[in-house]
C-alpha cells in the first residue's frame, strides 16, 4: 500500500494530501525519515572533501527534508485533533526524535567540520544570511552539548531523551482531564445566562453525549459562566475544576512530572556549563540575563497589583452588598467584574457579542493584512484534516504568498488555548517554496446555522494569532531554519501582539464589527464605550499573567525545587499575590513551560514583546495615520519578512531607530497611574 506522506504531493500547493491520509501512515512515515535524514547525516559527516558552507551547512539545511515534512502535518494534528493511535505514536516517538537529534550533535565528524567552519569564517566570503546561519548552526550544536565528551555527553543524550518523553506525558495527561471534566446544568442552572453561553452549554452538551447543556473545560466556556452565572455555588465548583487540571492524582496528575523536568533541565544547564536553567536559556534571547527579566516584571507588578487591590475592594463592597459575606473570591471576580463594568461603562458582553461575528473578524484580519501589505485572501477548495478547518490561499499582485488555515472552534479532540504553526516554512535554497500556515484556536462552537459569536478578547485572539501568521507569510530569508518566526523567544511575539492594535481601531470596527441579526454597524456610542473600556479590569490580567511569569522564572534561577507546588506559593507569597486572583497558569497545566522546552524560564517574553509592541505601534501613529505605507513598509522589511536573519535588537533598531523603554507598556494597560 503506498503511504500518501512518503509521495509526492500532486496537490493545489502541494498542500498535505489529507483525505489519503490514516493514522497508520504516519509511524512508517517518520520511521523512514528519520532513516533518510541519517544517511544524509552520515554522507555530509563522511565525506573526504574538506567542509565547506555548500556541502556541510546547506546540506544539513537538507538533511531533514523529509522528516519536516511528515513531522510538519503529524504533529499539527496531534495538538489540534488528537486521536488515541495519535496520542500513541507521539508518545512512541518522543524518544526516537530526542534520540536523533542527539546523534547528530554527538557525531563528532561531523561536529568537527562545522567548528572548522566557524573558525574560519571570516575567509569564506559568506553572505550576511550565510554567516548567521553557520553562526546560529554552531551555536545550537554547542548547547547541544556538541563539545562534551564521554560521560558528561552521554548523560546530556539521557536527561535530553528524558525530558521529551516528560514533555509529551505532561500535555496528554492535561488534555486528558481538559477532556474528560463537564458539569452538568438543569434548566434552572441556566437562569441568568446570556443566549450565547446558553447555546454554548447546549452544543458542548451535545458533543458530550450529555442529556442537556454542560459547562467544559474550554475556556471559550467556562469564562462566561464565570462571568454571567449568579449561581456561587456553580461558579465555585467549575472554577475549582479548572485549577485542579493537571493536579487530580492518578494517572494524569502533572506535579511529579514538573518537579522531574526542573531537576533534569537544571541538570541539563550545569552539564552545559550554566549556573541555572534560565541562565542557560536566557543566553540566547534579548533578555540575555534572568535579572533583566525579573526587572522588567517587578515594573509592571507593582503598579498592576496596586490597580488589582483597588478594583478587589470595589467588586467586595459589590459583592457584600449583595448580601454575601466572607471575602471575595476567585470565582467571585469575573463574575462582579462583569457586573462593574456594566454599572461603570454601560458594556454589556452580551449586547457586545453579536458585533464581534467570526467570520467578520476574520475579514477585518484579512482587510488590515491588505491595507498594510497588499495581500488578498481568496477561500482554497481542498480537503482538510477536519470539517471544522477552513483553507485560504494568499496573494500579493498575483503572486503566490502562502496557504492559509483557520481551525477556529473548540472541540475535545484539541488542547486548550491558540497557536500559529506552518505545516511547511518558507525558503528559497532550492527554488521557492512558500509557506503552509494554521492558526488553531478554541472559539465556542455556534448551534447549528448560527453565526459564529466572539468576546472582544476572542477577536483579539484571533488578531494575535493571525500577526504570527503574518511574520510565517511575508518572510523572505533563504534558508528555512530562519524564516517566519524562527527568531528569539522574546521577539516572536511582537508581530503577533503589534497586530492585535488594528482590531481597536474605530475605523476598522465601524466597517467589520456588524450586528449578526439587524447587519447594522455598531453604533458610535457603544464603540466609543467599548474603546473607552480597554483597559478596564487590566490589573486583574496583568497580575495573573506577570504571577505565572515570575513563578516560571523563579523554578529555572536557581536550584530546582524537589515540589514545585510548595515553590510555586512561595513566589506567590513573596511577591504578596492578591488572594482572589490565580495565576493564569498555575504548574499542574502550565503547558507553556512544561510541554516542552519552548516557553520555559521564556513566559516572560510576551511582555518583553509587549514593550516593542506597543512602541512599535506608536511609530505608525506618530505619522497620522495607522496604515501608513512607509511604516509598513519598513516593518515588513526589518521585523516580518526577515525572520532569524540577523539580532532582534538590531532588527527592532533598524525599524525603529531606537531601543524602547515600558513607559509606553504601562500606558497601553492604563497602569502609568496605577502605583
């Protein structure tokens, strides 16, 4: 039987062949391109003609063709569509991956030819683009553990393997309790609840198998519930669910896990030379110290919990006023913060919702993208590996761009939260090949033939993401392993976060924020409320964000905590976390950090982001106008289409002339009064 990944694809943009496609495809299919990445390994490592940038570097661009490929669509649809046998094989294949990557940066032939390049790098007559590849190749060779020799190597290869394993049993067992928690509501329990959480209950109720409406694990739901249920009983017994994910004992219980992956990665950072896992991590990012990033979260910490503890004061009175006595709690705030702001800005999430439709939204994202950059967005005819999945492809001028996929709606087979991948990255190093991007994310699911209705947040969500798709789209580099955004950890989230400020622009929502039922525009008066509230209830977000932060931060600088938990209050203690507020990401499903390596001792860097973004965004106003060609222009030139090619601060530079300070941070979140 011939394995649709393993042919070539004879496909509209050679996109994944998915309705070829079963799940015993792609064991055989990694299997063999790990094989073939090996022989290429072995004959760049081997060979007896002396190292050059062609046959070493680019060679090594190309080794693992293939097994990018097959990778590219195995694991997009293991997070976004989890199946068991796909669940199964991840877990199989965590080791094989980690095994295989430590083979080619223990192969000490091949090691020796790529230090033999760098050493002589400045009589090879490279390109800028050429440098920093060979530059960023030796480097990650080097933490890989490329220059250690016996059995300090040896166990980096077991702590590495190790810690992938641990990675993928973290997300699965989170998943799996995201999966299998729902609380069942009677027709009273609904009583107070908008239409839309009303008919997001009865949906999830359905796809559960349930007799009537439930509240899910999905934060597309259980949010609102939140917010709008005047049950306190309900509220508590949903929002203690949803803390205890990842910490319910048994099998799927997270903190053994996390304590294991802090004392391997701190073991991993010593082996390497480090005095920590954050030192280790931060070496390479813009932050470049751990404490350059704890200086940057105390000068946003204050004054938010200042702005925290005030607004926990008023939404008490609110509360006590009520007749319910003791102290505001964690499931109390949503749900008389939603009631303030009401009373203080006459918004009303359900009066605001049916503006916010989705597939409005993601014409506003599309018409911004061509305001700013002349790409033009035309649906895609194609099989997709789930019905829900909608495909879009992307041109400039009649130009090829890239493919574009929108997997928007929540469901049980898909983890929690939103996120930007490329099934395929953009390069040019033999001939051009453009990009295949998805933006998962988890929007509630409408009754059948009814629109799609988001939060303000969710279109923000939806921003967000579509800006890291962008920085995927208009790259421009030549070699794939620094394209799109394959940039430091804290600088991929400027494109994305930058993006989110043409979603509050009047102009923009005049013409895309229209009503589901009248299909009249949002009147000026709601808009004009609507923006006056942007930063209302920021203390509370920020303070749960920076908590998270700063407990990642303080579990990698230093010593790993034998319990995490008990760490994890003892940060919370120090910095005086407010009481009725919990870290958005408490350790047990902190996915950020403990799925993988990507976000660890780096959950900082949305803020570090955030200072460029909201910078960034300033350069466009200071001009009068917010889809200023010129600036856009540059922006695509220095920060989107150059992907890894040079610095982030000297790319940031180059845009903006300058480095930024949080001044404009603070004034984004309405905290520059807040201390």
């Amino acid at each position: 039987m011939t394995n649709p990944l393993l042919t070539d694809w004879d496909t509209p943009f050679a996109l994944p062949p998915f309705a070829d496609i079963e799940d015993a495809h792609f064991g055989p299919a990694l299997d063999q391109a790990l094989e073939e990445g090996r022989a290429a390994i072995r004959a760049i490592a081997d060979t007896p003609e002396p190292p050059t940038f062609a046959n070493t570097i680019e060679a090594l661009e190309r080794a693992d063709r293939l097994l990018d490929r097959v990778a590219g669509v195995f694991y997009n649809l293991a997070g976004a569509d989890a199946t068991p046998a796909r669940e199964a094989l991840q877990r199989e294949m965590a080791p094989k991956l980690s095994a295989y990557s430590s083979e080619i940066t223990n192969n000490r032939a091949l090691w020796e030819r790529v230090d033999a390049l760098w050493q002589s790098r400045e009589s090879l007559d490279l390109t800028p683009e050429q440098l920093r590849v060979l530059y960023l190749t030796h480097r990650s060779f080097t933490r890989a553990g490329a220059a250690l020799e016996g059995a300090d190597r040896d166990r980096l290869t077991e702590v590495k393997s190790r810690l992938a394993v641990l990675g993928t049993q973290f997300t699965q067992n989170l998943l799996a309790d995201e999966r299998s928690w729902f609380m069942e509501l009677s027709e009273g329990d609904l009583e107070g609840l908008p239409g839309f959480v009303v008919d997001a209950a009865r949906a999830a109720g359905k796809e559960k198998g349930a007799d009537g409406p439930v509240v899910t694990l999905s934060r597309s739901l259980i949010v609102p519930f939140l917010q709008f249920s005047p049950r306190r009983d309900l509220r508590e017994k949903a929002m203690q669910a949803w803390a205890a994910r990842g910490a319910n004992g048994g099998e799927t219980d997270n903190r053994a896990i996390a304590a294991e992956t802090l004392a391997l990665r701190e073991e991993r950072a010593r082996l390497l030379g480090y005095d920590s896992f954050a030192a280790f991590k931060l070496d390479t990012e813009m932050a470049g110290k751990p404490g350059n990033v704890r200086d940057l979260l105390m000068q946003v910490w204050e004054p938010a919990k200042a702005q925290a503890e005030r607004d926990a004061d008023r939404l008490t009175e609110m509360m006590q006023a009520e007749g319910v006595n003791g102290d505001l709690e964690p499931w109390d705030w949503r749900y008389y913060s939603e009631k303030r702001r009401v009373a203080e800005h006459d918004l009303d999430e359900a009066e605001l919702k049916p503006y916010f439709q989705l597939d409005r939204m993601i014409e506003a994202a599309f018409d911004c993208a061509h305001r700013l950059f002349g790409l033009d967005f035309a649906p895609l005819d194609a099989p997709m590996y789930h019905p829900d999945v909608r495909a879009w492809e992307v041109t400039r001028e009649g130009r090829h761009m890239a493919v574009f996929l929108g997997d928007y709606f929540a469901r049980g087979s898909k983890r929690s939260g939103a996120w930007c991948s490329a099934m395929r990255s953009q390069s040019k190093l033999d001939g051009e090949e453009r990009p295949i991007v998805v933006n998962v994310c988890n929007f509630a699911k409408p009754a059948e033939g009814a629109p799609a209705l988001l939060s303000y947040d969710d279109a923000r969500t939806l921003f967000h993401e579509f800006g890291h798709a962008l920085h995927q789209m208009l790259s421009d580099v030549t070699y794939g392993s620094i394209s799109g955004t394959s940039v430091a950890r804290d600088f991929v989230e400027l494109p994305s976060q930058l993006y989110e400020h043409w979603l509050d622009l009047p102009e923009v929502l005049e013409k895309h924020a229209i009503h589901a039922e009248t299909g009249q525009p949002m009147p000026k008066d709601l808009l004009d409320r609507l923006l006056a509230a942007r930063t209302y209830d920021m203390g509370f977000q920020t303070v749960e964000y920076v908590a998270s932060a700063l407990v990642d931060l303080d579990f990698h600088d230093g010593p790993a905590p034998a319990d995490p938990m008990a760490a994890q209050a003892e940060t919370l203690a120090r910095i005086d976390m407010p009481r009725a507020i919990v870290m958005r990401h408490a350790t047990p499903q902190f996915a950020h950090v403990f799925s993988g390596d990507g976000y660890s001792s780096g959950y900082y860097s949305y803020m570090w982001s955030e200072v460029m973004d909201a910078d960034a965004f300033e350069a466009f106003e200071e001009t009068g106008d917010p889809f200023d060609a010129e600036t856009a222009a540059k922006l695509e030139r220095f920060i989107l289409s150059a992907g890894g090619s040079e610095e982030a601060d000297a790319l940031y530079t180059q845009f903006r002339g300058r480095m930024p300070g949080v001044e404009a941070l603070l004034k984004g979140r309405g905290l520059d009064s807040a201390a």
